[in-house]
C-alpha cells in the first residue's frame, strides 16, 4: 500500500507532496518552511529517505536542501539543473525505491525550464504466472510496475501548462514547443487513470493561464480537456505566448537563491518595536507593514504605514512590490497573525523582519500623534458620486483608479478610468490625476494594498471593496457590452462599427453595421463618414480586435466608444440577426 499526502501553500498557490508506504517516504517540491514537512512524516510514522525537486524553482524558496540535511535524506535534482551544492543528479528513466514496492521513475519534461524533471510514482506488484512451455505449469514470479500517480511540478497542470517564460526570454518560443511536447509524453506512456500531481496551478503565477477548476485530475481527463492536449502545436504554442500574464519581480531572486542552496530558516519571533522605533523606521525609509484585515486597517491606521493583510496573498503582493531587500517591519493584530506572516515570507525569501509589533494602532503611535483612516466604499457608492451613471469622464474630483493586471482589464472597465497595475502603482504615483481617488480592484484586497500606497503618499482615497462585477450592476459605464446591449445601443443614436476585413464583413454583419478595418484605422485613416460624431460600438470575430479598436478610438479623442463581448460569435449566439454579401458565405456564421 502507498499514500500521498498534500503539503498545501495557498498563498503561493502550490503544492508539495509527501509519498510513501509503510515505513518511508518521498517528499516532492517541499516550501521552505519544512516543519510542517517533518511534522506530516511523523503523523505518518515513515522516514524521510528522499527529498525530490521537479525543477529550480522560480516562485518560492526551495526547504528541499535544509530537509535533505536535517533528515539525511538523499537530495534528487535533476542532472542538468546548474546548482552550487551536492545533490544526487537525476536522469530520464532513473528509478528509486522509496519504500518496499514502491518507486519513483523519472521523465524528463523539458518545458517549464529546460531542466524540468517528473516523477512517475509506480506500485510494484508481484504477480505468478504458469509457464505454458511445461508439461507441468511452474509458478514464476513476476514483477510488474502499477504508475498510479505522476508529480508533474510546473509541466502538466490542472487544465493548462506551467508558463515557458521564466529562465531566459530568448528561450521562450523553444520552451513552449518543449512544454506541448512534454504533456503528450505524459498522456501517452501513463494510463489513464493515473494521478495528477502538479506542482504549480492553484493560484499560482507559474501557470501559463489561469489553470482550471477543481484540485485533482488524472491524464484521462487531461488528455480530454487540457490545452496543451487538445491543440495542435501551433495553435498551442501561439494561445500560450499570448496568454502569459506579468511575472512577480521577486520572481528574479528565487532560482539564483534556490540554485545557491537555501539558508536555513529561522521563525523565531522579530525583534518588538515600540512606538519611536516604528517612527524612526518610517522616517528612514523603511517599510513599515500592517497586517490586519483592510476594514481595521481603513479605520485607523500608523500614518505612513502599508495594508498587506495577513490573509491574503501576502507573500505574493508584497515580495512583488517591496523593494527587494529593504528592511520591513510588521505589525499584528496577535503574535499568532506575526508568526503566520513570518511563516508566509520567509517562502519568498523575505527571511527576517527588522522588527514586530502586536496590539493596535494605539499602541503603535507616539503620544503626541494621531492615527489616519480612509473610507471604504462599493461600486454603487461610487456611481452615486459621478453626476449620471452614463457619462464616461468622472465628475471633476472624481479619480477612478483600476489596479488590476492587463490581463484582467482587457475584460472590461469603467470607461474613464486610469489603470495602473498594483505592482507598478509605487513609481507611477505622480501619473495619478488630482482629486479624489476611488480605487479598485476584483475584489477589494488589492484595492486596500493601492490605498494604503495612496494614503502613506498623501491622496485623499476610497477604498472600493466590492466585487468587480458590481460594477455593471451599478450603472457605471463600461467600455465593453453584451451583444443585447450593443443591438439596443445601435438601436438608437450610436453606431456598429464593425472592425473586421472586407473578406470577413461580406461572410456576415450586423445589419446597419458600418465596415472600418481595423487595419486601416491603426494606418491612420479617418472614421467613415456615418461613423463620425457619434458614439460607437465597436465589433469584430471574436472581441479581440474590437478592444484594440476602442482603445485607439478613445486615444484619438472619442469619449464614448465601447466594444462587444465576444464579438459577432457572441451576435450569433444570442441569435441576432446577420445579413451576408451575395455569394460570400452562409448568412449567421460570419467569420
């Protein structure tokens, strides 16, 4: 018999594993902070034999070295991984036994980083057989290798791939054909029912795309639904390059830091700062880190003082945005909250806070100082504080601030919004218009993040904590439209602007639709005459070109233009109608 246990690091959005059997164990792709490695191992009752490393991490700090010293497990890491200490080098094909009938085989995976190392996890069973060439049938034993689970680290995720482009930009494309190459060895040398376990993609910034739903898949059902098996190369490959999102700039410092060999970790408690000290490290420089949730935050707060709550995705947000290797000190709610924190940071190499504080705000304020708060407020509020929830451009005053990433913007907006990612709000504070700042996000988290920047800045903010979607509810206006929305729009004053080529546009459009290409309004040619002066809904296959389309529009001085969701796919399927030229294809599948 065999277990797999999973070692959870939500925060970072991965997993390591502890696999064995009766009296010893692997463990694969462990976090730094490995007691809770040891502490699973002991529940267990096996050994730690062998430490396993599908690849020189570029998101988290390795435990792997610490964990191999400390349990004098032997340390696997792939051969052609570059590494400054000792290691047992692993090769495509190598087997280990970790336990009495049981072995993990190695499959070079080559994709995620060139070096990329899976491990198939195989039940040896002894089976006995006649020997059909005897008169007398002699029973001979007969081993036989069950793969009843793959660690697959950053290759073969749940639904989609481990990102291609973290070791060397010029090795991108390359790596990305590796990667499509590697999944198909996967579906094709494992049975279907063997188990799935990645690495990276529950939440992860490794994931090539937002992986899919659910926590545990086996190839079967990859080989029917993920990307990378039901593509083409080409297609794969090209999908894939134009869906990676931003890399976290800490991501930098984790391969240098995990191919030198990891320090060992210490989670003692920082050093306690009184009131003056925390004012003197704000003075300095320094980044000074609160941890409570964003409500508390919002209601009084050290001034000068950042809101990463402890609960979220703090490793993530704040290794990104922190200037790396600036001191920080936290302040907690409870030691227990501090710990968790420390617990969280040391995983991205943040190892040891200048210093800590637990308590309140009153606390942690000299005597002689106030305390600053923000309001908070939702996407209905919000409205309520533009002049009518039609007019694109806010009230003067009024700053609309999206911090989402690229990728989650291109979805839709709030049409006159200033959009600054998160991670690049600290060196773009000064591109912010005066007045009132409402900032958002998708869900309120980094919106508290945004406004604590804001306010240590100076600016006077609203926190917006609401889901994004709230927004439409609100009546603000979006820059992009359902295509109902578009029908009933372009029913009245506003036109649809249809961005495709001529070749697409005869196969079927919207009919009082007005053709401008795309590609002749990015040359530079002027709108068509029907299309001047008035609002426009722009259109094109799919949404893609669309969006282009808008953003150059409202670039050249147009102060209502939005797009359709999903383009004339989405006009056919709600069953609106088309009309095609003579001859140029079938009526309702425009193309």
């Amino acid at each position: 018999m065999y277990f797999v246990d999973t070692i959870d690091v939500p925060g970072l959005g991965n997993r390591g594993y502890l696999a064995g059997g009766a009296h010893s164990a692997a463990v694969v792709d462990p976090p730094r902070d490995i007691d809770r490695v040891i502490e699973a191992a002991a529940r267990r009752g096996v050994r730690i034999t062998h430490v396993v490393e599908t690849h020189v991490h570029n998101d988290y700090v390795t435990g792997g070295l610490e964990l191999a010293r400390i349990t004098g497990a032997a340390y696997l890491v792939p051969a052609a991984a570059r590494v400054g200490y000792e290691r047992v080098p692993v090769a495509d094909g190598d087997r280990t036994e970790i336990d009495e009938g049981l072995v993990l085989r190695a499959l070079a995976t080559p994709g995620h980083t060139p070096h990329h190392t899976s491990y198939v996890l195989e039940e040896i069973q002894e089976q006995s057989r006649k020997d059909l060439g005897e008169e007398v049938g002699e029973e001979v034993p007969q081993e036989t290798a069950r793969s009843v689970a793959v660690f697959t680290g950053g290759s073969l995720l749940i639904g989609t791939v481990g990102r291609p482009d973290l070791v060397e930009p010029g090795l991108t494309g390359r790596v990305a054909r590796a990667q499509y190459d590697s999944a198909h060895r996967l579906a094709a040398e494992l049975p279907d029912e063997t188990a799935v376990l990645p690495t990276h993609g529950f939440g992860s910034f490794c994931s090539a795309t937002r992986a899919a739903g659910g926590t545990a898949t086996t190839i079967g059902r990859e080989r029917a639904v993920n990307e990378a098996l039901v593509k083409d190369v080409d297609a794969f490959v090209a999908d894939l390059l134009a869906g990676l999102d931003d890399i976290p700039a800490y991501y930098a410092h984790m391969g240098p830091a995990n191919a030198q060999g990891p320090a060992p970790v210490d989670l003692t408690p920082p050093r306690p700062a009184d009131a003056e000290e925390i004012a003197a490290r704000l003075a300095a420089g320094e980044w000074v880190v609160d941890l409570r949730n964003r409500v508390a935050f919002a209601e009084g707060h050290v001034a000068g003082s950042l809101n990463f709550e402890a609960e979220g995705q703090l490793a993530t947000y704040l290794a990104w945005l922190l200037p790396w290797g600036k001191p920080v000190t936290l302040l907690a709610d409870t030691p227990a909250q501090l710990a968790h924190a420390q617990r969280e940071l040391v995983r991205v190499g943040i190892d040891r806070p200048a210093a800590g504080a637990t308590g309140s705000p009153t606390d942690w304020i000299p005597q002689d100082e106030r305390s600053r708060s923000f309001p908070r407020g939702t996407f209905a509020e919000l409205a309520a504080a533009r002049p009518t929830a039609a007019q694109p451009a806010p009230r003067e005053g009024v700053v609309i601030l999206d911090v989402r990433r690229d990728s989650e913007r291109d979805a839709d907006w709030i049409r006159g919004s200033v959009h600054i990612p998160l991670h690049h709000l600290r060196e773009r504070l000064p591109e912010i218009p005066d007045g009132t700042v409402w900032v958002h996000c998708a869900g309120g988290m980094r919106a508290a993040i945004a406004a604590s920047l804001l306010d240590a800045a100076g600016r006077e903010v609203v926190a917006v904590d609401d889901g994004f979607a709230a927004a439409r509810d609100a009546g603000l206006p979006m820059a992009r439209v359902t295509a109902a929305e578009a029908e009933e729009r372009t029913g009245s004053d506003a036109v649809l602007l249809d961005v495709r080529e001529p070749d697409e546009w005869a196969t079927g459009h919207a009919p009082g639709a007005v053709l401008a290409p795309l590609s002749a309004l990015t040359a530079g040619e002027p709108l068509p005459q029907a299309a001047r002066g008035r609002p426009i809904v722009a259109i094109c296959r799919s949404g893609k070109r669309s969006r282009e389309a808008a953003a150059l529009l409202t670039a050249r001085g147009g102060t209502d233009v939005v797009d359709v969701v999903g383009g004339m796919r989405a006009w056919v399927e709600a069953g609106l109608p088309v009309v095609a030229e003579p001859g140029a294809g079938t009526p309702g599948h425009p193309r």
